[in-house]
C-alpha cells in the first residue's frame, strides 16, 4: 500500500471525465496500462512515489486525490517527491540502507545527509527532521529533553530492556550477561566490569560480537545494538503496557481502591485493565501447550 489513501474506483472516475483511457495513462506516469487495470479494478497499488505523477496526469491536487491520516513521515515525503529509495540513495551518493533504516525507525539519518535529503525532497530541514521523528514514532514539536529520553547508546538500551522487560520475574544480573555474551562468542570477550561500565555510560563502544552477545543475553534483534538504532516504538509500548500490569499486580500504582469505599478497583479501571490485556494478547508471541 502507498503511504497515501489510494482508491482505484475514483481514479477510473477521474480518469473517465478527463477522456483518458488507461494507456495515456499508463504512458505519462511511465508504466503499463495493465498496471493502470490492476490499480483502477483493487488488484494491485502503485508505488507510493508513483501518486504525485498520477495527480498530475489527471490534473488533480495531490491531497484531493490520494488524502493521508496525520503528519508526514519520511516514507510520505520521498513518495510526494516522486522519488524511490534508490533514487533518493542515489542522491546522497550512498546505498539504500540509510534511507530504508531512517523510514523503518531503525536508524536515524546521519546529519551530513539530512540537507541534502530536505532539498532532494523540496522541504526545510526542520520540516525533514519533524517526518524523521513521526517515522521514530515521535510526535510532531518533540522536545529534545523527551527525543532525547529515548535509549540510543548501547548501555541505555542495556538498561532500558533490564527496567521493561522482565516484569514479574528477575532481570539478568551483569555477571549473567557477561557469561551468554562470552558463551554466544565461544571465548571470552567481555568482563562483569566491562558490562557495568557500559550500563553507567563510562564506555559506549562495544565490538560486534559484543553486540551479538547482548542481543542474545537480553533477547532482542541484533540491529537493536546499532549505533543510533532505537527501539522499536511499538516494542516500546508493548514493554511499557507490561511494566504497568506489573505494577498493578505488585500493587505499586496509587490509588488502586476507589474513592470513598474499599472495594478495590472501579469499574472504569477495570475497563481499561481489560481494554489493555486485550490489546497485548495480539501482540504477545504464540504459547505452545505445556510452556
């Protein structure tokens, strides 16, 4: 799916009262008019970079035409640029991966190709960095105080995960990271001492094979422990919703009882409890029988 709305039926309609047929189409946006059928009949979508060309081929605002929900990211400003990853790789003289990181969330822009992208793309740089935020699940006007709250350092996103992630049971201890992080590289690469040093944010470099190790110690993706990788902000929901169950169940949120009577939670709370665990049931992994 492009990052704006696409309907096929209202681009045939349009397309029909401009007195074109699916091959003038085809030929101003640079395709074929079997991709104009299967766009038109719900079959397949275009390219996302492929709408602004199709607006302009039916003489129609791009927002009119393909609307989209919410402030722009930076899949939504390539596209609107008319540009695909690889073209915008290729204007920053690099390969796809920078690009396809900063659009999934994985990695930011490095700042040398932030103008450069902003030019490419028509927009300010302010505007460019206000869609890398929103592609990092950030809101638009995010402090820098609470951009900078999310875990980017290798020791941050150490304790980041140690604090979320292990609700209801006992996190790893330093000197346990340290062995699976020696035990994954097959001999030893690390030191209880070095583990602590990254935690307090003395050091914050890491070989990769440290970083493989920890990723192994603490469960996560590899790619999380990449310089300027952040974690991902639905894994970040996801950790946040379980601490707070946690913390219900250990009776650590305030005002637990309702107001005025001893009956424990309200019905509202209870709602929103069973709103929530409803919610993670989707996102937990599947639970084999006898686990």
């Amino acid at each position: 799916m492009p990052p704006r709305q696409f309907d096929g039926k209202r681009v045939r309609a349009v397309r029909r009262g401009k007195d074109l047929n699916q091959g003038e189409l085809a030929a101003a946006v640079g395709v074929t008019a079997p991709a104009v059928a299967k766009w038109e009949s719900g079959q397949d979508f275009p390219k996302g970079e492929k709408l602004p060309a199709i607006a302009a081929a039916l003489g129609e605002p791009l927002d009119d035409l393909f609307p989209h929900d919410g402030p722009a990211d930076l899949q939504l400003l390539r596209c609107d640029a008319g540009l695909s990853v690889a073209q915008a790789a290729a204007v920053l003289g690099t390969s796809r991966v920078p690009v396809a990181n900063a659009e999934s969330g994985r990695r930011r822009l490095g700042d040398d190709y932030v103008p450069t992208l902003a030019a490419a793309y028509g927009v300010t740089v302010e505007a460019l960095l206000e869609a890398q935020d929103c592609s990092f699940g950030l809101r638009p006007g995010t402090s820098g105080d609470e951009r900078a709250s999310a875990p980017r350092t290798v020791g941050e996103k150490i304790n980041y995960l140690l604090e979320h992630g292990y609700v209801g049971q006992e996190a790893p201890s330093d000197e346990e990271i340290a062995r699976v992080v020696n035990d994954h590289a097959g001999e030893p690469v690390v030191a209880v001492e070095d583990i602590a040093a990254l935690r307090a944010g003395l050091t914050t470099e890491a070989s990769e094979v440290v970083r493989a190790g920890l990723a192994e110690a603490l469960q996560v993706d590899v790619s999380l422990f990449q310089d300027d990788a952040e974690v991902d902000p639905a894994a970040r929901e996801f950790l946040e919703a379980v601490r707070f169950l946690g913390s219900i169940q250990r009776g650590q949120i305030l005002g637990l009882a309702a107001r005025g009577n001893g009956g424990g939670l309200s019905a509202e709370m209870m709602a929103k409890i069973n709103d929530l665990v409803g919610e993670l049931k989707h996102k937990l992994p599947e639970v084999q029988d006898g686990d």
